[in-house]
C-alpha cells in the first residue's frame, strides 16, 4: 500500500493493489474526492513507486519525482484561468504518450483539476485515454468529480477518496489552539477541504470569515450600499498579486540558465501565465468569500428549520439567530440560489466588481 | 572532482554533447552538461528527456566525481578560454566550479547533480554493427519526409529496419512517402526494427557525418534504441504505434514511365517554384514528346518552361506541392530520375534511376482548372 492512504481504505486498495509487483496498473485512474485529502500526494508516491520498480537505484527515482525531474512523470495542471487548455494536453501528453519511456518501464501522466477540461482538450485526449500504449498510466485529479465530462470519467478506474469528518478536522483545528466552537465553525465550513479549514482558521483566514459575514449580512439589514463587497475584492487582488509575483519569480530563476534568443519567447510565455494565474488567484478568492456568504444564507435557513447542529458557522449562532428572526425560508433559498448563480459567472471573465455590486442589491431586494 | 584536459578538446565535444542539452524544459539540470570523472575516464553527458548524449573526454582525472555545470554558459566560457591547458576542480563548500586556463579563473555554479536521469549504458547484447557511411546517407535521403505534426505522433519517427544484407528507412507525413533501401556489402549478425524520431536520427547523421568512423553499432531495446559511433553513444525513446505498411500505399504499376536527367528537371522545378507561392500547385503538363512546367501565383505573377522528355499518349496534367516535389527530385542528388505516374489524381513516383533502392511517392494537388 502506497504510505499516507492510511485514511484513504478505497484508494488505498485500488491504488496498492495495482502496484503489488508483476501487477500490471490499469491505465487510467480518476482520484476524485475534495481538495486537501492528498490525492496530489498519493499520485505521487504512486509514480514513485511504479517508475522505481525496475530500478537499481531506487533512491534516486524517489528524489527525482519528487523534484519533478523524472523523465518518465509528466505532471500537466491548467495553463487557462479556469479552463485547462488543449495545448496543455496536445504535446505533453498526447504527442508524449507515443513515446517509450526513457528509463523506466512506465510512463506516468498526472492532469489536475481534470474538471476544468473543455470540450476541445477533451476530444484530443479521448484516444490517448482509452487505448494507451501499454506503459502509459494516467492519473487524473479532480476535485469535483461530478463536472468531470463523462466521456472521460468513464475510461477511467474510479479512486475515492474521503473528505476527513467534520468531527476529526474539528479536533485537529482545536489541537492547534483554536477555541472548540471556532474549530468546529472552521472545520464544517471548509465542506471536507482538511488544508481550507486550516486557512479559514489561521492567517487570513479569520479576517475573510468575518469581510464575507458582512457581505451576507448587508442586504439583509437593506444597506447593500454600504460596498461591503470592496474589503473582500482587495483580498482577492492581493491573492492575485501574489500569485504573479510567483510566477515572475519563477520566470527569473528559469531565464538565468536559458541562452539569451529563448528569453523573449519565455518572457511572453511566462507573462501570459502569470496574467492568468493572476486571474485565477483572484477568482478562487472571490468564489470562496462568496461560498461562505451562501453558507450564511443556508445556516439562517437551518436555524429557521431548528436544526442547529446543521449549522456551519457554528460559532455565530447569536448573531445567526438575530437575523433569523423573521425571514422567509423560501427567499432565503433564492438568496443561496443568486449566490452560486454569481460564483458559477465567475469563470466567464465578468467584472468582480460589478457582479459582487449586481448580486448584493439583487440580495437587498429580496431579503430586506 | 578534478580534471586537466586540452582546451580545444573540451571544445570540440562539448559542442558535440550540447546539442542534446535542453533549451526548453523547466528542469533546470537538463540544461547542463554533467561531466562524470571515474575509473581514469572523462565523460560528458546530457539529456532533453527525448535523447541523450555522451561523449567522452581526453584528459587527466585527478580526482573522480561528478558535476552539472550550465551548457551555454560553459560552451562561451571555454571558447574565449586562453592557453592551451584547461583545469576543472569541484569546491564542495562554495558548490561551484574552478575552471583555470593560462592566467584566467572562472567560478560557475552547480546544477543540482541529483535530478539528472541515468542514461542507458551500452551493452553488448543484442548489438548490430552497420556501415556508419550507408547508415547517415540512408537518413538523409527519407528525413525530410518524416512530419513535424505531433498530433500524429507515430509519423514523425523513421521506421529503420535492418536485416541479414539491406537497411531500409520509411519515413512519411502522409503527403509523401519516401523509402530507401541500402544494400549492405558485408551481412550483419541479426536485424531490428524500430521507429525512431527523426531528430535523433538526424543528430546521429550530424555527429557520425564530424567524424571518420567506419562502423555504428546500434542497439534496439524495449523501450529505447542505442547508438555509438567513435565513443559518443547517443540514445532515444522510441515511438510506439503502427507504422503505416507503406508496401500498401505504392501502387502496383504506373501507366506512364519516364527517365529524366535528375540535374535538368530538378532545375527547371527550382526556378519555376519560383512563382508558385502561397500554397500554389506547380503544374507538370505532358504531352507528346514535352513536359511544361508552370506555375502562377494570382497578384504576384506566373512561370512557365518546356523540356523535351520521352512522353508518349494522352496529354496529361498534374499538379504538385513545389517544395515537397523539389525535395524528392533533390533526394535522388546526382544521376537519373525516373518519374512514374498514374493520372492527375493518383500519386506520382520518383525514383533513383540507378536502382539504388531510393523511393519517393507523392500525393498530387487537384488542379481546378
């Protein structure tokens, strides 16, 4: 069994059975469940071991993937804002997988956040996927395996894995220092996402928390104009900032080694990726802040309901409880409705600002 | 690790093993060449993931080890080296290199040794010695067919086989097949077959082409194939996937066969291609006894000559992409040219007169008028 699936029974058995010796993997695996329950590191430990079996020197096949240097790991995640591209499958994995491998006797493929394949990258990967050559395995990462096109998920072997408990990522957070009633609050919003419960806790974390309360929380007290968007779209650029900062500083160390007539086509290459991750950064940020809104929303409708051990933000339950008083359950479902009718438009490039200004008024109307 | 050698000597081969250094990968050992100093021997080494090269190194090794040192800027530092004598010496603690020539001293850092791949050792099972003279000549005559479309990965190889007394190359990007068979003088002890991307073969014609070597020795393994000519060992993926059975594609008899003087025709296509730009078809019309070659570009202007050649029948026009048609008439090079064709439709023929085994088979464009 690969280490580190302890908590993963159903990826541990697929997974480890495919890599007994003399077992010859399936040739492509889906590993769906929701972020932070290491399926990047389970992938990897997968190639690992599969890459080194005919190895003699294993140690050094080990460090090498971990390094991301192996020959025979080719490691593909989205170059689009939201979208993975089908130039990020034609030559490295398409083109590839027609090649042999150079120095092992497999040729391992991992594409993340397999769900955000369009059609296009799709149809050019559907042939590589269903009838390989018999060293290529691919790994496919998801962490919303119900987008993922069925033309794909269904040429692939299915791999769980399990969101961790509420209850154990609650008492993971309060081992940590945090108060019980935050820990639980943390851990239930994060929807089994074990490294966001983890942000929503430390850091930042608290202070996204309470700009996207204030969010929810204007249209229903009728003072959307209050902008309580604007602190959490400052959040969200200097997400954004971060992550295009990283990647220029990425471009930097590569250009040191490059010869001087690749620098202009790297520098182009790498300014446009930057521009999208930039986008993307951005975009997670704003999706979370109102993920956490529409929770609000739902949890007003819970304590209408009398169900408070559904609640997430579980240690808001005073300020919950007030604003519960008198509401609607049927508006407040179209409120949670107007909020991932917003999160879904997030993907088409829509301004944030005016989208997070349009659905707060929208709010206001019906809830105020 | 510390090594002398002669300047020119690290120059010559690192040139030599460069050319497999990656320009494009974001692993940044592999755009490093990783000297291996062991058992009395020098090596140079390096990979882009697709071929690995090396290529050993006169010199004295005073102390073994290993390093990664970036290729560019090691090629441009011992090209302006002074002196005649070079030294290399690894500091461990400020994980750099000294390289010393007459007066000068450089320090350049280390790439991380760890992240580069073992390449394959040559061993001696299953190896082929074939001529290396008729090997890099077979190469030049069908690369340029092979595609430089990755969509269909399986054509931009060169399917090579070699059995008891002929060497045979295939190479196609499904507008054009070209084929040569290489009879060989002395039979070889057993035969492979393999598709090989073109570059490694190409690079292979490169580096057998600067040397006097007489033999190759080739390997074909499962999953890689090996070649070593004068010490320098180069090695490659292979490309898996149906090769197209290109016996199929040639058809069986021709209704008309012409010889012509290779050098004429193939200045006569190369001047009138002249105009026979943006994607325009050059037109081949025969008719009794002459063959017009013509071209027009609509905008830019048109070109015509007439040669006498030995048609005889029905006129009969067809057209064909002047570069892909240029190549095939220059891979025949010196002597004869027969030229078999069908009707405008079906493909045309080129063929080395002298029966030295060398086909061309194009795909006609459909004139509209």
């Amino acid at each position: 069994m690969p280490t580190g699936l302890e908590l993963q029974p159903h990826a541990a058995a697929v997974l480890g059975a495919a890599l007994k010796a003399e077992q010859v993997p399936s040739h492509a695996y889906l590993l769906a469940g929701p972020a932070g329950t290491g399926k990047r590191a389970a992938a990897r430990e997968f190639a690992a071991e599969l890459l080194s079996r005919d190895s003699s020197d294993k140690a050094s096949v080990r460090a090498r993937v971990e390094h991301g240097t192996h020959p025979d790991l080719t490691w593909v995640a989205p170059s689009g804002a939201h979208e993975m591209l089908r130039r990020d499958v034609d030559d490295a994995v398409v083109a590839e997988a027609a090649r042999t491998p150079f120095e092992a006797s497999f040729r391992v493929f991992v594409l993340e956040r397999t769900e955000t394949m369009n059609d296009e990258t799709a149809n050019s990967l559907l042939k590589t996927l269903e009838e390989p050559p018999a060293y290529v395995v691919l790994l496919l990462l998801s962490d919303r395996p119900g987008q993922v096109l069925p033309t794909i998920a269904s040429r692939c072997q299915l791999v769980r894995f399990d969101p961790p408990a509420p209850t154990a990522l609650a008492e993971d957070l309060a081992g940590r220092g945090l108060a019980p009633e935050t820990a639980r609050a943390c851990a239930s919003l994060a929807l089994g996402d074990g490294e966001r419960a983890l942000a929503l806790a430390f850091g930042d974390g608290p202070r996204l928390r309470a700009q996207a309360e204030a969010f929810a929380r204007a249209p229903l007290r009728g003072d959307a104009a209050a902008r309580a968007w604007v602190p959490l779209l400052d959040h969200a650029r200097r997400a954004g900032m971060a992550a295009k900062e990283a990647t220029m500083a990425r471009l930097a160390e590569e250009l040191e080694f490059l010869p001087r007539k690749e620098h202009r086509r790297r520098e182009t290459e790498f300014t446009d990726r930057a521009r999208r991750a930039e986008r993307r950064a951005e975009t997670g940020a704003v999706d979370h802040a109102l993920q956490l809104a529409g929770l609000w929303y739902r949890d007003l409708i819970c304590v209408l309901a009398i169900a408070p051990e559904l609640l997430h933000h579980a240690d808001r339950t005073a300020e919950l409880a007030e604003d519960a008083q008198g509401r609607d359950t049927a508006a407040l479902r179209s409120a949670v409705e107007l909020v991932e009718e917003t999160r879904a438009r997030l993907a088409l490039n829509v301004s944030y600002e005016l989208a997070c200004e349009a659905l707060s008024y929208r709010l206001e109307r019906l809830l105020a | 690790m510390k090594i002398s050698t002669k300047r020119d000597a690290l120059f010559t081969q690192l040139q030599t093993v460069t050319r497999a250094a990656s320009t494009r990968s974001a692993v940044q050992t592999l755009s490093g060449v990783l000297l291996v100093a062991e058992d009395g021997r020098i090596e140079m080494r390096a990979t882009d993931m697709e071929i690995g090269l090396r290529v050993p190194l006169e010199g004295e090794v005073q102390r073994p080890g290993s390093l990664v040192l970036p290729a560019r800027l090691l090629v441009d530092v011992v090209r302006a080296l002074p002196g005649s004598d070079v030294s290399l010496e690894l500091r461990g603690a400020e994980q750099d290199v000294e390289i010393r020539a007459g007066a000068a001293t450089f320090h350049i850092r280390t790439l991380r040794a760890e992240d580069f791949p073992p390449l394959p050792e040559v061993d001696a099972d299953g190896q082929v010695s074939v001529p290396a003279r008729a090997f890099v000549e077979t190469i030049q005559k069908v690369a340029r067919s092979a595609s430089r479309d990755e969509t269909r990965p399986v054509l931009t190889g060169i399917l090579v086989s070699a059995s008891e007394d002929s060497l045979r190359m295939v190479a196609t990007d499904s507008y054009r097949l070209s084929v040569k068979e290489t009879q060989l003088e002395a039979p070889l002890e057993s035969g492979f077959e393999a598709n090989v991307p073109a570059r490694a073969l190409q690079e292979l014609a490169r580096i057998v082409g600067q040397t006097e070597t007489e033999s190759l020795v080739a390997s074909v393994r499962s999953n890689q194939v090996v070649f070593e000519a004068d010490g320098v060992v180069l090695s490659s993926r292979l490309i898996d996937g149906q090769f197209p059975n290109y016996r199929q594609l040639l058809p069986d008899s021709y209704e008309h066969s012409l010889e012509l003087v290779g050098a004429e025709i193939t200045e006569v296509v190369r001047r009138i291609s002249l105009l026979a730009q943006k994607n325009a078809p050059l037109r081949l019309a025969f008719s009794e006894g002459e063959l017009t070659v013509s071209a027009r570009t609509p905008d830019v202007g048109e070109a015509s000559e007439t040669v006498p050649v030995p048609f005889a029948g029905e006129p009969l026009e067809i057209g064909f992409n002047p570069d892909f048609l240029r190549d095939g008439l220059e891979a025949v090079d010196s002597g004869d040219v027969a030229l078999k064709l069908i009707s405008p439709l079906r493909p045309g023929l080129i063929e080395a007169a002298d029966g030295s085994g060398f086909l061309y088979l194009l795909m006609p464009i459909r004139l509209n008028v």
